[in-house]
C-alpha cells in the first residue's frame, strides 16, 4: 500500500482526457497494473490478466500459482461451468441493444408520435412530453436519446418549443434516469460493479442489489437534475441562451439556429423503417419490467428459502438473483420486440440488418465493462483505495468525503465526456475508502461518484449521451451543449451542498432540503431575470 498504487487510475484518466479513448486508456492501466502487481514480470502480469476476464466468462478453481495450463485445466475441469453474473449481465446488454434497434425500426416510436400530435394541445403538455416519455423508457441512455427525441420532436416542433430546450428535456430525463434505474444497462452495469466493491470489502451487511435500491435518493445530482426540468417547463424557466432560443420559437416559429444549417436529426439503424404500431414501443419496455421483476421476485423467494430465512420484501430484494432475472426478462422482451417487428413483414435480410446494428450498438458498453472489471480487480489487489483513505483519514473530515468525490468525479467525467468510464475507475477507489475510513460513508461516496458522473456527462461536449440527445431532438450539438450548461450547474452547486449535508442530517432530510434550495434558487433566479427585463 504505496503511493505508486495510485498510478494506474490516474495514468487511466489522464489518458482518457488526452486521447479521448477510454478503452485505449483502461487497457494501458491495466497493463500497467498487472505489471506492477508482479514486480515487472511480463509473463506473470500477462497470466493475470487472462486470468481475470477468463473469470468473467467461466467460473472455475485454479491453483496457486496461476499459469495459463492451470487456467486452461480450471477451465475444463468444471465442465465450462458459465459464470452467471458477469456473463449474464454482457448478454442482457447486447439483448438491450437489439431491443432498442428493433423497436425503431418497427415504426413503434414514429406511431406513438402521430399519436401524441393529436391529443396534446397545450405547450405546457409538449414540455411534459418528453419528461415524462424520459421516465417511462429507462432501459438504456442512448435508446432513450434516440427516441425520446424522435418521439417528442413532432409534438413540440407544432406547439413552438425549441429544439435546444427539447435536447434538454431529453438529455436531462435519459442518464439520470437510467442510473437510478435498477432494470437499465446503466443499473446492470452499477450493481456489477458494487458487487466486486462489497466483495473485496467483506461487506455482507447488504446485498449489491440492496445498495443499488439504497443509493437512489443518495444520488442528489440526479435528483436536482430530474427536479429541474419540472421546473423549467411549469415555471417557465429559461435562462441564458435557452431564452433566447424559446423566445424565437414562440414570436418567430424559427425551432433551431438556421444559420448553422440543418441539424442532424435521426439514428439509423441501417434498414428503412416500417408502419408500425404504438404498441410496438410499449409492449417490449412493458414485457422486458414484468418479466424482469416476476423472475426477481421468484428468484428472491426461492433463494430465500434455500438461505432458510423468511420471505418478506427485503429477503426477496436481498437473495434474488439479478443477472438471471435481468437475462430472462432481456430475453423475453427480445422475442416480444421481434415478434412486433416481423408483424410488419419486413424483408428478412433487412431484420438481421437491423439485428447486426443493435448489436453492434452494444459492443463499445460491453467492451467498456470487461475492461472495467479487470481495472476494478487490479486496483483493489493493488491496494489503492486503502492508500488514498489513509491520507483521507489524515487530512480531510470523513463527512468531506462524499462531497470531495462529487467534485472529482465531476471534473473526470467532463474532461472525458464518459460516465460509464469514470465509474470504473472511481467506483472501486472509492468503495475502498469508504471500507476503511468510515463504512458508513460507503453507500453515499459510491453515490456521489455517480452523481458526479452524471453531471459531468451533462456538461461535457464529448459525451455519447450530450451528442446524441442533440442528435435525436434535430437540435445543433454546440447549441444543446449551451443551452444546457446553465441548468446543469445550478443542479450541480445544490446538489453539492446536499452532499455537504448528507452525511450529517441522513438520506431524506438532505433530499428534501436539497429539492426546497432547488426550487427557492429558481424562484429567485426568475424574480431577477424579470426585475432585470
């Protein structure tokens, strides 16, 4: 436990931060880590990184010292026995991604749009479209980019919103949805994570599932950011350039800056989209949560019994079994998409393409997770976390903890435009140190790593998620990036001081005085936008 520990996560953001790349970076820390865990030695580093993602595919036993003929031997020897958390968890992504491009390209979410043009009559009800669209579809952040926008964007190009404030609404609804969302790829992909933070910690006192449920009303960027677009569309609060842009939209009927030309508008998928219908959007999502749930609950109640514990709610959410529940329910809502889809009768070679494309969607999030697993288990056999504690401990106030990693957290995902990469490498570190500074503080530093994330994902012009909301709503990227900012760090700075409080008032108390200094320093802002006019 030195400070060279420190090195691989650092060089990993850094590097992300000049190259842009994140799996590059996390496979030049990885590297870099596996060697120093063996003093240099190339054959040995290599053995252990094998090692490691050989382990997310196949759950085997190998001996000391590990060697590629006892990982080999381990292998065969359990009858290729799968590993049915990591394994499952990448399938269930890939599955999500098919899911996603086979219900746009059905026609389900132009058909729900029609639909919406003609029982939405006021400009207060469009607003509310794509906010409440956002909450409903929270498997994915870049189905939900892409749709919402689609969706929404006929409703409220009629009634003069401009497409900057339906970038907002759209951006604002899909990552802070789907990271408090335990049946989304962002929760899969959060709960993975956690389960190896609690295991390396020896922390049995809650399942990862029951952390993940726990963190939600912890993660007050999400909070505020979800809170603010209420309030912009029910209290008619636009700032900064986002006034200018609806006020040209209500007197002009001009939706986006016709000087930069036309916006790029839509995804595709590869295949020209068919008639469909809205239950094509509906059914899948609704199949892919019942399904999802039914299999928790039966899951949890077997697992329970087995434990010889009783069967109440929580010894359900505890002993169920996520990933399975997770696959089978992705799976299920798979076939329900695809039966949707083949109602249409698309040209058969234009399904696969679509299929191919959906998978293909999926690669860079599956890539990003194995890397981040491997990362996650050299840094914690490194002993980073534990180092960076013991100069916490010494130098900062444990209740600054969560606060000091809303910040940096921040700071990473808006230099590297990517949530799901900072989570890798901060999720570890910080679980470490909440293990040994203060065990307490766990849940709420995970918690504001993520919230952290979340923020600097909303701000940062290289975000996947920045790009494609701007994408999906036909709005100009620079402009939605603008537009945005404002919002974003108002969330931010309220969100931060409720990470100041968290750890001294408690969960809800915080949450609820977080929300009241949101919605008085709108109230506020607006009163001296107006005494200003």
């Amino acid at each position: 436990m030195d400070v060279y520990s420190i090195i691989p996560p650092l060089l990993a953001l850094i590097l992300v931060i000049l190259t842009r790349k994140v799996l590059l970076s996390l496979g030049v820390s990885i590297i870099l880590g596996a060697l120093m865990l063996y003093d240099f030695s190339i054959p040995k580093a290599a053995t252990e990184i094998v090692h490691i993602v050989s382990s997310l595919f196949f759950s085997y036993e190998v001996a000391e010292p590990v060697t590629f003929g006892g990982i080999a031997n381990g292998i065969v020897e359990s009858g290729f026995a799968i590993n049915d958390w990591e394994f499952f968890i990448l399938l269930f992504l890939i599955l999500l991604g098919m899911v996603a491009s086979f219900i746009s390209f059905s026609g389900g979410s132009t058909a729900f749009g029609e639909w919406a043009v003609k029982r939405i009559k006021t400009r207060k009800g469009a607003q509310l479209l794509p906010i409440v669209l956002g909450f409903i579809i929270f498997i994915d952040d870049y189905f939900n980019s892409l749709t919402v926008g689609n969706v929404s964007r006929p409703v409220t190009d009629r009634h003069r919103i401009s497409r900057a404030k339906l970038a907002y609404y759209v951006d604002s609804t899909a990552a802070p949805i789907c990271v408090i969302a335990p049946l989304s790829s962002w929760g899969a992909y959060i709960i993975t994570i956690i389960a190896g933070v609690l295991e390396k910690n020896e922390v049995t006192d809650y399942s990862a599932f029951q952390a993940f449920l726990s963190m939600i009303p912890m993660n007050l960027y999400a909070m505020t950011a979800l809170a603010m677009v209420f309030v912009v569309a029910l209290y008619k609060f636009d700032i900064g350039l986002m006034k200018k842009h609806e006020d040209l939209a209500i007197r002009e009927g001009v939706l986006y800056d016709l000087s930069k030309g036309e916006p790029e508008g839509s995804a595709e998928t590869g295949a020209g989209e068919q008639q469909g219908k809205i239950s094509y959007l509906i059914l899948p999502i609704v199949t892919l949560v019942i399904v999802t749930v039914g299999f928790m609950i039966t899951t949890g109640i077997s697992g329970a019994r087995d434990e010889g514990v009783a069967v109440n709610m929580m010894s359900i959410f505890e002993f169920t079994d996520i990933s399975r529940s997770l696959l089978y329910g992705a799976i299920v809502g798979f076939l329900t998409t695809l039966i949707c889809t083949l109602l249409t009768k698309p040209a058969l070679k234009d399904v696969f393409v679509v299929g191919k494309a959906g998978f293909k969607s999926m690669l860079p999030a599956v890539c990003i997770l194995l890397l981040a697993w491997t990362i996650s288990s050299i840094i914690g056999d490194l002993g980073t976390g534990a180092y960076l504690a013991s100069l916490v401990s010494n130098g900062i106030p444990p209740f600054l903890l969560p606060l000091m990693l809303f910040v940096i957290a921040g700071i990473s995902a808006v230099s590297t435009g990517t949530s799901w990469g900072t989570f890798a490498i901060l999720l570890p570190i910080a679980g470490d140190m909440g293990a040994t500074v203060d065990s307490s503080l766990l849940l709420p530093m995970l918690a504001a790593v993520m919230a952290g994330s979340i923020f600097g994902d909303h701000v940062s012009p290289i975000s996947d998620t920045t790009i494609l909301s701007a994408a999906g709503s036909g709005s100009h990227h620079i402009d939605h990036v603008m537009t945005q900012l404002p919002y974003a760090i108002i969330a931010a700075v309220v969100a931060a001081f409720g990470f100041f409080l968290l750890p001294l008032l408690g969960t809800v108390i915080t949450l609820v005085i977080t929300i009241v200094v949101l919605i008085l320093v709108a109230v506020v802002i607006k009163k001296v936008q107006v005494k200003n006019s």
